[in-house]
C-alpha cells in the first residue's frame, strides 16, 4: 500500500512539474495568436492603462472596452482595478505617436490633435472637418491607420 502510495505521489510530481515547464515554454513564445490589427495596437499601446507594465510582460494582453474605446490590460489582475489617470494619458501619447499623421489629408498630427472613436479605436486627426469623413469610411480610414502604425512602429 505505502509502494502504491510513493508511485502515485512520484508520477503526480513529475506530471506537475512537466505542467509548469510547458507553461514556462509557452509564456517565453512571441504572441502571435490575435488579428494583425489587434498585434499592432498592442504593439502601439504599449502599456497597461492600470499597472503602466509592458503589455506582453504577463502573457497575452486582454482586450477590454473603457467607455468607448477598447484598450488591452497586461493581465486578468487587473479587469477589476481602476485605470490609472497617468497611464491612460501616456497610452493616448502612444497611440498619437505611433500614428503620427492625420489618415485623411496625410499631414503629420499637431502638438494637440483632434480625435474621434470609431469601432472603439480612436483614430487622431488634424482638425475637426476630417472626424466627418472619417465617419463617412471607416474601415478605409481604419486601415490607413494600421498601415501608418506598421510603418511607425518599425523605427
């Protein structure tokens, strides 16, 4: 019985153990699951609007609606934490900064650009009239902004 007992105490350690290895490998691999687009505003995000961490540092980020617009947390720590005012502010710089040009008139942004949010995104321009026409296309404008994000990100 006590041989019995040592056996199956010893197979469940190995399981276990072999568990937390395969976590340990799967959380070093590069996300690579999630919508190019939804690659790319993380990558433009960059930090968590509650704990200011690198999205990315606690595994996959976690897409959650504030108000109007859909950001992403580091982790499911925290879904029921309150959104730092100075990370919420460093994360719409980063976004501006990724984007860097209005996608209508493809002027670079002013020191403080106008914005919009379309499908929960918000999307930065030079001056009011280009929200309008952006509301008339969005996808079309939504995709210059990826495109704009990619070719900012890489530098």
């Amino acid at each position: 019985m006590m041989k019995t007992f040592r056996m199956i105490l010893a197979l469940s350690l190995v399981v276990v153990t072999g568990f937390g290895v395969q976590q340990f490998a799967e959380a070093q691999q590069p996300q690579t699951d999630g919508s190019q687009r939804d690659q790319l505003r993380i990558a433009a995000q960059q930090i968590c609007p509650v704990s200011g961490q690198k999205l990315g540092a606690h595994g996959k980020p976690i897409k959650v609606k504030i108000g109007k617009e859909s950001v992403y947390l580091c982790c499911k720590g925290c879904l029921n934490s309150k959104v730092n005012p100075q990370h919420w502010s460093t994360i719409h710089a980063n976004f501006a900064k990724a984007q860097h040009m209005c996608p209508v008139m493809k002027k670079e942004l002013p020191q403080k650009p106008k914005w919009t949010i379309v499908d929960g995104r918000i999307v930065y321009v030079c001056c009011p009239p280009c929200t309008k026409k952006i509301d008339a296309d969005p996808q079309t404008y939504l995709s210059t902004v990826d495109a704009l994000y990619s070719a900012n990100l890489r530098k």
